[in-house]
C-alpha cells in the first residue's frame, strides 16, 4: 500500500506530459483548419480543438479510455460484446492464440532443455540453434510461416499459435537448463550414494529444484507469447485481434483506434504476468521455495 | 575397544593412492593409504585441510575412484558396495529437500530403494525416534534448527538399514553446545545399532571422545601417520573427556598431528 502514492505520482506525470503532447502535435492541424477557413483561433479555441480532434496525430489519454470503454464495457451493456467492433472479441482472438502458442512453447522449452542437461550431444548442438532463433527478426519470419503453413492447409489460430510458441519457448529453455542444474555437488554425490538412476535424479531432485526458475521464464515467455500473436495478427487475414485492430487502424488513419489496441494489449499482458506471479507464489510457498 | 563384537573386516584398504588431474598439474590426494575397519568400529579420521580425509572417505563411498590400490567394502568393490547400498552417507550441510517434509526427506532413499508404502513409513517412526525426532516428521526443513537438521540427515542415512554410516564433518558447522549434545546421541545411536561409522573431523576432543579407532592423517601427499585405537570404555559419559585416560590419547593424537605438520616444514 506504500507504493501506491509513487505509482499515482509517476502515472499522474505521464498523463501530463501526454496531455502536453497532445496538445503540440494537433494544434497545426487545428491552425490550418482555421487559416483555410479565414478564422483566427484564441489560444482556449485551439486548446479545445486539439483535445478533441477525431483523427489526431496523438490523441489524448481521453479520447483513449473513451474509445476502450466504448469498445468494451458499453458493446456489453448493449448485449453485443462478441461483435467485430468490440474489442473483447479481438482481444479473445488474440489471446487464444496467446494462450495455445504459450502452452506449446512451454512444452517444447522444458522437453529441449531436459535434453540439453541429459544429452552431452544436444547440449553442444541445440542451445546455438535456440539462439540463432532469436536473432532472426520475428517480424520477417511470421509472414513466412503464415504462408507456408497456409499452403498445406493450416489456418486460423494454429499458424498464429507457433510464432507465439516461438518467441516464448526461448526464456523456457535458457530458465529451465539454468534451473534443471541448480543442484549441487552435494545434493548430486547424495542421490548417488542411493543409487538412484538419470530418471530418479530428474524426478525427485532436478525438476523440484528448477521450480522458481520455471516460473521466472514462464513470466518472460507469455508476454513475449502476447507479442507474437500481435505480430502474427499483421500478417494474417481476415484482420482480426489487437494487432488486426491496430493495423486497420493506421490503414484508415485511426489513431485512436491503434491507441485503444495498444493499451487493451498491454493491459492483457499485464494480467497474463500477473496471474503467473500468483500462481508462483502460491506454488513457490507451498514448495518452502518462496523467496 | 569394540566391546565383545566380532571382528570382521568391513572396510579394508590396500596401498591406496588417488591423484587429482587438475589445471595446475596432479595433486597428489592419497599416497600408499593402507588401513583396516572392522565391524561395529567407531573411526575417526582426523588432519588439516587438503590431507585426504574426505577424500578417503568419498573414495570409500565410490564417488571418488582411487588411481591405484585395492579398496574392498563388504568383501566387494567400493562400487558395488554402493550399488548395493552397502552405506548411509551424511554430508557436512544436512542437504534436507525444502519441499519436503522431515518425514519426505527421510522416505527419499526409501522410495529410491523401492520400499513399500507402509514399510515407508514404519521406518520413519523408527529413524526419528532414533535421532529423538519423534514427532516432528510433519515439520518442514525450515521449521527446525541447525542441529535438528543435522538430525535428521542422519535419520535419512540409516532409514534403509546399511551396517555403514559414512559421515563427513556433520557437526562442523553447529556450535559447541549443539555438537556436544549430537555427539553424546551419536554414541548412544552407535551403541544401540552397532553400526561401523566412519567419521571426518578436524576436532581433536570430538574424535578422541567417539572413536575407537583414530586415523591421523596429514597433507601434501595426503596420507595416514598415525592409528591410535582407543582405550577408553564404550560407555563414555561427556565427563569422560577430563580423565587422565582421555588426555592422555588426545596428546598421542595431537603429536601425531604436529609430526604430520614437521614433515613438510
């Protein structure tokens, strides 16, 4: 609780430094308007014009929340929450694929990272491979992997799944191969002295013991999950999702509606984070791992 | 000495040497380590650092393999000793599983080894009440003290029943008071389950006080200068480390020591 007042404070400096911005990127706008139509504007004229522009250069934090509420809350107090103008439909779109990428790059981070610990061979092969991968501009190979997975047939929420799966697995492999050799000499030299075979070590000591890195890298992987469904989302058609939505919107010069977009995906990510967060701490605890 | 036990060679070791390859060239670990331990022998091994005396110990164990020399434990090789679960090993930090309760640290061998549910848990009630942790299996590792810890680390070590207990500096990290009380348990555990305990330390009174047999080894290379077996009785109440007898084997034991130290001087 605290922490609250910092929070406001630095949420309040932001808000008036955009509105400022606001004000200096619309108003040339507003003086040509005014020029061409042979009016000259006082300063309070211009000021308002510039807050209240309908295709502004920035809007303003209001016209902003205006649009998320009217995209979200009003569509389900008019009963139509699932129509394409609504943003929680797109947001649904975009997380499922959010969700579907996250659960098969998690998959394959911990499965390449079990065979990196265990596999002398691929701990000297795949971990250059996994790191190449990510050099690659996602950018560039997310229409590729839509074209290519179109051609045989595959469409819909499963080609935006894996570039998600691809940019989340990454943190999985790096974390997990981190937390699958945590344990030490001793703890190592302990199972040996019961004998306890490759598959006993990973079962009751290595995969415990990698629990709080998990979770570290699962926190990374599902924000960079979101950020390659959004990307993945300009490449495909039909335009659908957040990043549908912020695509159409600079087609048409819809400022406002990119804005509204961008904030609805940050504060999705925020949740998605949030939620992992808790679900660590309560594992974490009940684990006496908390830190 | 030993009381009436019988006297069968359990751990016997012949012209044992161990060179460690490392970056700065061999380090000479163990040189020509000749050295017999009988059943229900309780030996200390005791020297500066960098002598060998957990190397001894791990080599015994079989996570160390010696360059030469013959090592037998239980009439076998030290690796199929350990594949036999020929001993209970005790590490100098108590290594317990935060995620598991005392009770789940104690059944790690045992689900290990394959015991069977209810055996698991017979054999619980049995090693905790052994260590005088009845009670307590429910807690978490975080819930107890250091000693207690230590504790139940070696309940772990003797919950699937090996005559050998290996124990390597297990108190040297607890103070005084704690050790004095875990080496008076320690005995009255050796005593009730006459077990053959092999034990690490760098702590004259604490070896002279547990042993029946001590090995005084000394650095660079590592070898052994001096077995002193004990003259003390087995019943050895904590007062017994004022007697004349006592001192006596601690002096043997701290010359021993500085003859060590002279060699390489």
């Amino acid at each position: 609780m605290r922490s609250i007042i910092p929070i406001l404070t630095v949420v309040a400096a932001i808000f008036a430094i955009w509105f400022v911005g606001s004000f200096f990127m619309n108003k040339q706008w507003t003086l040509d308007q005014a020029e061409r139509a042979g009016t000259t504007l006082s300063f309070s004229e211009v000021l308002a014009d510039t807050m209240t522009q309908e295709r502004p250069k920035l809007p303003t934090p209001i016209q902003v929340f205006d649009e998320l509420w009217e995209t979200t809350g009003a569509k389900v107090l008019d009963g139509k929450a699932m129509s394409k103008r609504s943003l929680i439909y797109h947001g649904w779109i975009t997380l499922s694929s959010t969700l579907v990428g996250f659960v098969i790059g998690t998959l394959a981070g911990i499965l390449l990272a079990v065979g990196i610990v265990h596999n002398k061979a691929m701990d000297m092969s795949v971990m250059p491979w996994a790191i190449a991968s990510q050099t690659i501009p996602i950018l560039a190979i997310a229409p590729m992997i839509v074209v290519v997975m179109n051609s045989i047939g595959v469409q819909g929420l499963l080609p935006k799944a894996i570039i998600a799966a691809y940019l989340s697995f990454f943190p999985v492999v790096v974390g997990m191969v981190k937390g699958l050799r945590s344990p030490n000499a001793m703890q190592l030299d302990l199972m040996k002295t019961y004998n306890a075979g490759q598959f006993e070590t990973f079962w009751k000591l290595r995969l415990p013991s990698s629990m709080p890195f998990l979770f570290t890298s699962l926190k990374v992987g599902i924000a960079a999950s979101l950020v390659g469904a959004i990307v993945a989302e300009l490449s495909s058609s039909p335009l659908a999702g957040f990043g549908g939505r912020m695509l159409s919107g600079s087609y048409y010069g819809q400022t406002i509606q990119i804005w509204s977009a961008l904030f609805a995906a940050a504060i999705v990510a925020a949740c998605l984070v949030g939620i992992v967060g808790v679900i660590q701490q309560l594992t974490l605890k009940k684990m006496g791992m908390a830190q | 000495m030993g009381g009436g036990v019988s006297q069968a060679t359990v751990i016997e070791a012949k012209n044992l040497d161990l060179t460690f390859q490392t970056n700065d060239g061999p380090v000479h670990a163990l040189k020509d380590v000749n050295l017999q331990i009988n059943k229900g022998d309780f030996v200390s091994f005791i020297g500066p650092s960098g002598c060998g005396k957990t190397t001894f110990l791990r080599t015994i164990a079989a996570l160390e393999t010696p360059t030469s020399g013959t090592l037998t434990v239980n009439g076998m090789s030290a690796e199929e000793a350990r594949k036999n679960r020929a001993y209970g090993y005790v590490f100098q930090a108590a290594g317990l599983y935060p995620w598991r309760t005392i009770a789940g640290n104690i059944k790690l061998p045992l689900e290990i080894m394959g015991f069977d549910k209810a055996e698991q848990n017979q054999r619980v009630e049995r090693v905790l009440e052994l260590v005088d942790l009845a009670g307590f299996g429910n807690k978490y590792p975080w819930q107890l003290s250091g000693g207690m810890q230590q504790r139940a680390s070696i309940a772990r070590a003797l919950a699937f029943d090996a005559d050998i207990l290996l124990m390597d500096e297990p108190f040297g990290a607890l103070d005084e008071i704690v050790r004095d009380h875990l080496n008076e348990q320690l005995l009255k555990l050796w005593d009730r389950t006459n077990k053959t305990i092999g034990f690490v330390t760098h702590s004259i009174p604490e070896a002279v006080y547990l042993s029946t047999k001590i090995v005084v080894m000394s650095p660079r290379p590592g070898r052994i200068t001096d077995v002193i077996e004990s003259t003390l009785p087995r019943e050895r109440p904590l007062e017994i480390r004022d007697s004349a007898e006592f001192i006596e084997i601690a002096h043997r034991v701290r010359d021993g020591l500085r003859a060590g130290h002279d060699d390489n001087a």
